[in-house]
C-alpha cells in the first residue's frame, strides 16, 4: 500500500531544495507524492518549479502585498488545517525556515501527522537574527519526526537542543543537489553585461536589516561603484518596497551599476558563475556560491551557516559601511587575498542529499 507524502513549499528558496526531493521521491514505487504550494513568494515560486518541471497538486495563493506576518501566519494556519484534513497524509516534508515551514509544523502536530525537516538544525542562537526565520526553525525543530540536517554542525545544534540522536539524520544540503543539477546546463545570463570586465553580484532583502541597516549597505554599494569604475555591478532588486524604493534611491543612475527584476533561478545561477564576488544577506547563496568558487561577503551580523565562515571562503561583514567598504575593495585589489577565498570548498554537501532522504523516508515506510 502507498504511502501519501506531502511536500510543501512557500519561497523560491523551498522550491529549489525542495525540488531534488520531490523528483527523487517521485520515482519511488512506495511514495504516493502531493506537493502543495502555500505561494508565500508567488512569480519566484512559480518559475522555479516550472524550470524543475514541478506542478503543485494544491495551491493556497496566500502571497499578498506586504503581508504582515500576523496576518500571513493566521491565514497560513486555517488554510492548512482544511488541506490537512482532506489530504489526511502520512507524512509532511518541509524545508528551512520560513513562515510556512512553521505554520507547517505546527497544524501538523495538532493533526498528529509526523513532519520532516529538510535543512534541520541550523541556528545563530540569536531569535532577532535572522528574523523572523530563527524562531520558525527552532519551533519546526521542536515539532519535527525527522532531522535531515545539512552538516554535523547542524547535527551537534540539534543534539543540544535535546534531539534525539536517532532522529538526525546528516544528509548535506539539497541546495548543492539542485545547483549540480542546474550548473551542468548550458544557461542564459538574462542580463547584458561586458564580459571582459570583473562583476560584483548583489543580493539582500533580509527583514532584520530593513531601515537603516539597508540604507548603510547600498551607501557601501554606491562608494564601491564610484571607486571602482572598471567593475560592473548586477543587483537583482527584491519587489519589497522596503528593499526596492531604498536600492534605486542609493544606487540607480550609476552608470556601472544595473539594478534589474528578481533573476529567474537559472539565470541566477549563471550570474553566480560569471560573478568575481557576491555580496549577499541570502541563505541559499551563502551555500551556493563557495561551491562554484566564488568569495562571499555576507551583507549580516551572524549567520546560521558558520560551515563556510571557518572554512574562510565566506566572511561576515554586516551592514556595516565601513566593513563593507574595506572588505570588498581588498578582494578587488589584492589578488592573494581574493584567491583564499575563491577555493571552490563546499562544506554543505555532494549532491546526494535528497537520496539520503529518501532513503530514511523507505526504510520507515516501505
């Protein structure tokens, strides 16, 4: 008899660890798969799954303009409690460490429906950073059957937070199985840009550095390109008005600065590859971008992936200007300095990350 497997996604970001999953469980004799889309990211959402060839069985619509996250975790809970009580799965899998990955977590534990956790056990330890996404991993945590956690640092957070040992299950991160996937293609950069010239990629959208924080990055962002003029920079702009209208105040007009619509994932993914060095507040990128060799310098105070960090091929600037400013410039002008980090040494995984899953998902159930 099969078993129904429900695996929800919300963001790009779930979509695209997520799709490793459900392709590989797709072609499990046993599994029975439902995938359902809350469309908490609703255009980012879609071209992702449309690029993995994914069509969602159940579509809750929930994105709304600047959705407040009262709201959006209200509607989440009540739109969920009704696909749960039709769907009747025998388990749920969700990914990371957004509002529907908790919202998730918790409807399912009041319909005693066991929950897998891709991406288990990341953390800061710090409930304002990042915000709100600490909070929701460590509620997911709390409630979850399943720990597929991406490394043994993850493995060691969990351990102290009480898991038991029997419930982790180290698997790397699928974020590399979708980036292998991915990067083997021959992909489009959408943007046009001079190849002969070195490219700076920007991304940052993080709530917890909405107001002045953003402000001081794109001040850094706007000295950078006025001092280095022989650089371009691609600054894919999230559509949040806190991000948008603040980007092209600081940064528009700069005549080697291109501020573009959110880049579908596989343009994205080749923007990474012809980028020289990525600044970026993103999860995913922190993770991507060492394994195609690329230096990070993380737009944030702390992050909940060190891996990279003690490997010294990502560094925590923060939003801080002058951090900024001085770390960027020195990996554009000191060649040693930028080869130490540009190593290619991925900490988060081999690309057989979602077969690990599965894996455990048979031997429980099948």
């Amino acid at each position: 008899m099969s078993k129904k497997i429900l695996c929800v996604i919300g963001t790009r970001p779930e979509a695209i660890k997520m799709a490793p999953v459900i392709l590989a469980l797709k072609q499990e004799p046993w599994a029975n798969v439902r995938v359902l889309a809350t469309a908490q990211h609703r255009h980012m959402l879609d071209q992702v799954n449309e690029f993995f060839g994914i069509d969602p069985d159940i579509d809750l619509n929930i994105m709304r303009p600047n959705q407040a996250l009262t709201t959006l975790t209200a509607r989440l809970l009540l739109e969920l409690d009704d696909v749960l009580q039709a769907e009747r799965p025998d388990a749920v899998l969700v990914q990371g460490d957004t509002t529907t990955v908790m919202t998730v977590a918790l409807a399912c534990f009041y319909h005693r429906i066991p929950i897998g956790h891709v991406e288990a056990g990341l953390r800061t330890w710090d409930m304002q950073n990042p915000f709100p996404e600490e909070a929701n991993r460590v509620i997911a945590g709390k409630l979850a059957r399943w720990h597929f956690a991406p490394t043994e640092g993850s493995r060691q957070n969990l351990l102290k937070e009480g898991v038991p040992d029997s419930e982790i299950i180290v698997t790397g991160n699928t974020v590399i199985d979708a980036l292998l996937m991915t990067a083997a293609k021959d992909l489009e950069l959408a943007v046009p840009l001079d190849p002969t010239k070195r490219l700076v990629l920007v991304t940052s959208h993080r709530r917890e550095n909405f107001g002045e924080p953003f402000r001081s990055i794109c001040r850094a962002l706007h000295t950078l390109a006025e001092n280095n003029a022989e650089v371009q920079f691609l600054y894919p702009v999230h559509p949040n008005p806190n991000v948008k209208d603040v980007a092209y105040e600081f940064l528009a007009g700069l005549p080697n600065f291109t501020l573009c619509e959110p880049l579908d994932y596989a343009p994205f993914i080749a923007a990474m590859k012809r980028a020289y060095l990525i600044l970026t507040d993103s999860g995913g990128v922190q993770e991507e971008a060492p394994a195609l060799g690329k230096p990070v310098l993380v737009l944030r105070d702390e992050t909940e992936r060190p891996e990279a960090v003690e490997q010294g091929v990502v560094k925590l600037v923060g939003p801080n200007y002058e951090r900024i400013v001085e770390e960027a410039q020195r990996l554009l002008d000191d060649e040693t300095a930028y080869k130490a980090m540009a190593r290619g040494v991925s900490p988060y995984g081999d690309g057989q990350a979602a077969e690990r899953i599965v894996k455990t998902l048979r031997e429980h159930f099948a």
